[in-house]
C-alpha cells in the first residue's frame, strides 16, 4: 500500500525548492482525495504554510487543504 503521508511530505519539499505548478496540483490531489489517510502530525507546518501562501490554486481548494491540514 501507499504511504500518503511521506509522498505529501516529499511533495512539500519539492514545491518549497521549485514552487512548480505540478507539485502544487499533486499535493492538492493528494491531500483532497486521501485526507482520511494523512498524518498531518508527521508533515513540516512551515512547508505547509509556505504551500498554502504561495501555491496558485482554486482559493476554495486552498481553503480544504487548510481545514484538512489544520
């Protein structure tokens, strides 16, 4: 099985270097479709600020990613 938890942190990490558009959509997807699976616990809450200020998306999907990861 998948481990979601280390791929969104890894995602994280990538989007922090590189800021591109796929990492933004990956995570989004991730976080969205497997929230019941994340350990947000285990994910760095400065990459996730930095995710939620920078990532160009939808604001009402920024908006879910926010209460998931809260």
């Amino acid at each position: 099985m998948l481990q979601i938890t280390p791929l969104i942190a890894t995602k994280l990490q990538s989007f922090h270097a590189r800021q591109a558009a796929r990492d933004a959509e990956d995570i989004a997807f991730l976080v969205v479709n497997y929230h019941k699976e994340v350990q947000k616990n285990d994910l760095d809450k400065d990459l996730i600020e930095f995710f939620l200020e920078d990532a160009e998306l939808n604001s009402s999907v920024k908006e879910q990613i926010k209460n998931i990861l809260a």
